[in-house]
C-alpha cells in the first residue's frame, strides 16, 4: 500500500488530484495533505468529508510560517505516513494508472531493490507541451527517513526534489522513470504566489547555488527530524 502525500496551498486542483487517486483503486493507504494558509485552503470541509467516505485523507495545517515551503510540507506529511511505501505527489498532477502497476511489478521481482519511481514525462494539459517531473517520487517509506526527507534549507521555487534525488543515490537508492503524467496547467504567478520572491529564475539561481554547495560537501541528510520536532501544525478534525 502507498500514503501519498500533497503539499498544497491555495491550490484548488487538489479536488481533481484526490478525485483521480481515488478512482485509480487500491493502491492507496492514506492521502495526506499538508497546506499553508487556513483563510484560503485547497479542500473545503464538506470536501474532506466526502473523500473520507471513500480514503483515508489527513489534513495537516502548517501554521506560523511566513511563506509555503514545500519540503516544510512533505517533511511534516512524512510524520503520518505508516504504510511501506511513499508517494510525494505535486497538487497539480494526475498519475497514470501504469505508473503504479510498473512499480509494484519492479518491487514485485526484488523487494530489497532501491529505486525511486518519477514519471519518465510531464504532460501539460493545456497544450501537450512535454517537460521532466523529478518531484514526482514513489520509494520505500524507510528510504525517505534514512536520508531524513526533503530539506528545508531551500527557500522559495525549485532544486528541493533534486537534492532529495541526490541523496537517495548517496545511498544505493537509484532513481528510475516510468510511465507518465498530466500537470494541470496554470501561470507562472501562480508558482510564485506563496513565496518571498516573485521571480522563479531567481529563486532557481539560489537554490542551485545551494545544491552546488550541498553536492561538494557530499550533505546526505535533509531537515526531517529537525522539521517534525520545531515546525507547528493542525489537523483538520473534519
């Protein structure tokens, strides 16, 4: 069984993306959603309600945060996962149903193997455009805790889910691609909404410059421990 978990702030895609992991079968243990802003959340409670008729669905508030931070949000998602295997999943993303089938085929052969499943593509809906899509990870729920999650050390757009990539291979843990996705498209403001900066080439340039440094001093560990311990949240009892 996988938990999945989204990180989703003023993301009204959200009902689609639960709608559509639903409908996929039983793949799925629990959904766990980690949002930033309770004014505007991504699910109202009569949503919660009804997905809760059909699947375990969480939903964590973080609170006291200036701007969303997204391993903040996955990192915190981890905290409510117990089944062996993890997804994190974009807000914005539909997963083929193959994608599931061809790791559980993988696992099947060797459940011992280290591998990380993304998609091999990201298809946009708006006009079939193809790009990459490394945030899209489904690994073992032990490997994402030996290399202690996402880390929070990047701020704002970009080069958090690579990091994350990287370690898991400091560790024999090799990624691989299958199958393929859709992103539900939407303007680049909206990318930039909830963070300190409005300019995703710049927060990018940071954020690579932070990586460079990472990879040289060969860090293996994200903010895991240190996020579940100091970062505050809710749940939605709903």
């Amino acid at each position: 069984m996988i938990d999945v978990i989204i990180p989703a702030t003023n993301k009204r895609e959200v009902d689609k993306v639960v709608s559509h992991f639903i409908a996929l079968g039983d793949f799925f243990g629990k959904i766990i959603i980690v949002d930033f802003d309770k004014s505007s959340p991504s699910l109202t409670q009569k949503q919660v309600e009804e997905f809760n008729k059909s699947i375990d669905l969480s939903y964590i508030f973080v609170i006291e945060q200036a701007y969303f931070n997204k391993s903040i949000a996955i990192n915190v998602g981890y905290e409510y996962v117990t089944n062996e295997h993890v997804l994190i999943c974009d807000a914005d993303v539909l997963l083929d149903k193959k994608f599931f089938e061809r790791a559980f085929e993988v696992w099947s052969i060797n459940r011992d193997m280290g591998c990380v499943f993304s998609p091999e593509y990201v298809i946009e809906s708006d006009n079939g455009e193809i790009r990459k899509g490394p945030g899209i990870c489904l690994l073992k729920s032990s490997h994402y805790k030996k290399v202690a999650g996402y880390s929070s050390d990047y701020i704002g757009w970009g080069m958090e889910d690579v990091d994350f990539l990287q370690r898991l291979e400091y560790i024999g843990v090799e990624p691989q691609k299958i199958a393929h996705a859709i992103h539900l498209s939407h303007s680049d403001e909206v990318r930039t909404r909830n963070y300190h900066c409005d300019s995703v080439s710049q927060m990018r340039m940071e954020n690579r410059q932070l990586f460079s440094k990472k990879r040289e001093a060969k860090n293996q560990y994200g903010t895991l421990f240190v996020d579940v311990k100091h970062v505050s949240r809710e749940v939605c009892l709903c």
